[in-house]
C-alpha cells in the first residue's frame, strides 16, 4: 500500500544509477493534503537543535565567520559544531556476493583492527556489517558489540528468488538472536536491501543489469504500480517480518531504495539507502520527506560518493568508471594474465570532491532530523590504488580508504590501505572537532 503522501502526488520522473542500481529521482509537482511535518517549516523543527549545538561553539568561532552570507554562515557553524545524529555509522563490507565474492580474503585479526580504527579513530558509534556469509556477520558483529558499537546486521543474499531468499534470511536472523540476547538494545536486523533490484521475482529478469534495464526502460514511460510492483515487494516484506519476528527479538528494518513503497508500519525503524549528487542535490531532503511521515526513527543506510573528478555531476555515481569489458576479460583463465581492469575514459582523482561530498551530505541529514546514517563504505579490497590513472580502481570506489597493493599503509603500518581525506573528514565530523 502506497503511503498517503506518496500516494496523493503528481509526479514526474527521471531515471539515474546509484551504486550499482537504477534510482527514480521524483520531482513532487503538485502535493495534496497535508501533516505535520509538511506544515512545520524545516527551520522551526530543527530550531532547538540548532540553538543547542550553537550554544556551545566558541565566540571566537562565531567572529570568524561572522561576515559570510546566512546559508554559508549556516552551513559552516553545522560543520564547526559536529553533528548531532544518534548513529554516527559506517558500512563494513565482510563479503557481498554479485559476480564473485567482495572480500576474497577474511581475516579475523584484519577485522578486529578494522574495527577498532572505525570507533576509535573514525568515532563512529555504529556499522553497518554487510555480506553474504552468516559466519563471517556474527564474527565481525560480535566483535564490534566487543569493542562498543552498535550493529546492524545485513545479511544479503542477491538475486535469488524469493522463496530462498526468505530461507536465508531467517537463518541469518536465527543465528543474530544469539548475538542480541546477549548485547539487548545494540543489534538491529535488516530483512533485505533494494530488493526490487536484487531480488527475483519483482522486476522480471534472471540478472541483477537485465532488471535494472528492463526497469529503467518501463520508468521512462511513465511511473505506475506495474513498474514499481509495491504490493508484490510488500507482500513479501510482510512474510519475511513475521517470520524474522519470531526467531529475532530486537528491532527490525529494511534498506529501501528512495523510490521503493515500503509498507512502514511492520518495522521499527525506516532505513533508506540514498545517494546525492548533482542532479537531486536541491531536493536531496525533500524526496525524503514523505518518510518522515511514519513518525519512526529515519536512518540513512546508506550513501557515499567516489574519489574523481566529475563524480557528483557525471551521472557516474551509481555504477562507477570501471570498464566492464576490461573486468570480463580480466577474469578469464589465460586471458586474464594480460588484461588488467581499467577505467573508462581519462579520470582525475580528487579525495578533496568525496570528502566534501560526504561531509556536507551528513550535514544536510543531521539538519533534516534522521536519527542515523552510514556511510557507504569503509574499504573495497577489489579496488586498489595504483600510480597509474586508468588503473586506479580505488578512484571509481565508495571507500574511504585506499589499498595500497602489495604494500602497506604508512597511517597503520599492519594495514594494506592509507586513509582518504574523507576518512580524515568523516572523523572530525563525528568526534566534533569540525575544521579549524
């Protein structure tokens, strides 16, 4: 069922990718009714946050940027004063599967260090653990309840259909009670991620890109209930909660797609996985709006931005640069000696445009009033770095970290990457220490 908001607007419909899938960017045109967030200005609601965080930021701060225009000075007192989200997350990667596994290699004392550097170093209080392996989630989850993190546990089975998809969730759910029965209050559990895209059986199409192209070709047409299959996603949202419910006893959510009709009411918390660029960027927080609406924590699951040139206006975040062609052949026996996985075209890094990026999305969604967000993603073991451009994979990727192949970093000597300038932002961010 659609919610009232969604349901009662006229809207207009452009189609982008966002990391590695098809976003609908919803242009609200006209909008009937109204509730009390809608007829509560943005600025009243947040007033008393702001007047709190401003209340103990230095005279001297406020001297300083005293003659800049209202939004920058806004802006700038935002990012001086931290951030005041409850969640201050990142996403942890213990082996997503699509097209081979995302982390060849698990190694628990690499995790354990992880681990410590995202709460000590980057002050996140939460991650996000996301993956395929059951083992491998209770392992990192209950290292970071160790160490004092919140954990959200993603258990991701892509494309397979529903009736196995439920099975592996509710094994994985099974398998997380043990680990919430013993940390209460700090596990909550994702019943999915996108799965009108990464499921089967809602989009038709046995692969992930056929579905994405055979979506994105139907929502150009025009937007309706036989694109969107709301009640089939929710049909099976409803099976899965219920189920999950009786094995799992904490709070439960999902990580919807901005454009997914998710019937709220069966979960705790509303978790949207939602990437800004150029294109929505003045409206980033308004296509969030109706969602506000349920009266439910909000939590921004995911969201990030990658390390080149042109990454926010391109129309290149979602899927990346990475030449597909050159990953195939790359991937062949033989063949793959000779052919390395390049980028497409001539990028430009630029750590300053992530860092930037992120720091002022987190900005825009601490303002907005969601109780939490991730950010997507701490390392991409598939991406190294390397001196050449169109070899620098780590460009093209989401982390805020960089693989140093074959070597390791000079930050943390027993690590194979080196801090971004967004790891650097992320942290003072969150530790509330802003920029001087």
């Amino acid at each position: 069922m659609l919610p009232r908001a969604a349901a009662s607007e006229k809207r207009r419909i452009r189609v982008s990718p966002v990391h590695g899938v098809t976003a609908i960017h919803v242009r609200n045109v006209e909008v009937g009714g109204s509730s009390p967030l809608t007829s509560t200005p943005l600025w009243k609601r947040q007033r008393s946050r702001w007047s709190e965080r401003f209340a103990n930021c230095p005279l001297s701060r406020f001297a300083r940027i005293a003659t800049l225009g209202f939004g920058t000075c806004l802006r700038q007192l935002l990012h001086e004063t931290g951030t005041t989200v409850r969640l201050k997350g990142v996403s942890y990667d213990v082996g997503r599967e699509l097209g081979g596994n995302w982390r060849p290699v698990f190694d628990m004392h690499v995790v354990h260090r992880e681990l410590e550097i995202i709460g000590g170093d980057l002050h996140c209080n939460a991650v996000r653990i996301c993956g395929r392996d059951i083992a491998r989630l209770l392992a990192a989850g209950e290292d970071a309840l160790k160490l004092g993190l919140e954990v959200w546990l993603s258990p991701e089975l892509w494309n397979k259909n529903p009736k196995r998809t439920l099975a592996y969730v509710l094994e994985a759910a099974t398998a997380a009670e043990s680990l919430r029965s013993r940390w209460p209050g700090r596990v909550v559990f994702s019943v999915g991620s996108e799965l009108t895209l990464f499921m089967r059986g809602i989009i038709p199409g046995r692969s992930l890109i056929g579905r994405v192209r055979k979506f994105r070709k139907r929502a150009i047409r025009g937007m309706n209930s036989d694109v969107l299959k709301s009640d089939v996603l929710n049909e099976f949202l409803r099976e899965a909660c219920r189920e999950v419910r009786e094995v799992f006893h904490g709070d439960v959510t999902y990580a919807a797609l901005i454009w997914e009709a998710v019937d709220w009411s069966m979960f705790d918390v509303v978790g949207i996985d939602h990437y800004r660029d150029s294109r929505v960027k003045d409206r980033y927080v308004e296509m969030m709006r109706p969602i506000f609406e349920h009266r439910k924590p909000v939590v921004v699951t995911e969201f990030g931005m990658r390390s080149y040139v042109g990454a926010e206006s391109s129309g290149t975040l979602g899927f990346g640069i990475v030449s597909i062609p050159s990953m195939v052949l790359h991937k062949l026996p033989i063949v793959g000696h000779f052919v390395r996985t390049r980028l497409k075209g001539h990028p430009v890094r630029d750590e300053s445009l992530q860092a930037r990026e992120i720091v002022e999305t987190l900005e825009e969604l601490d303002a907005a009033g969601v109780d939490g967000a991730f950010v997507c993603t701490f390392v991409d073991y598939l991406a190294p770095n390397d001196h050449q451009p169109k070899y620098d994979l780590d460009m093209s990727a989401l982390s805020i970290v960089k693989i140093a192949e074959n070597r390791h970093g000079s930050t943390y000597p027993e690590m194979e990457w080196e801090p971004k300038e967004a790891f650097k932002a992320i942290a003072d961010l969150f530790s509330g220490r802003g920029t001087s």
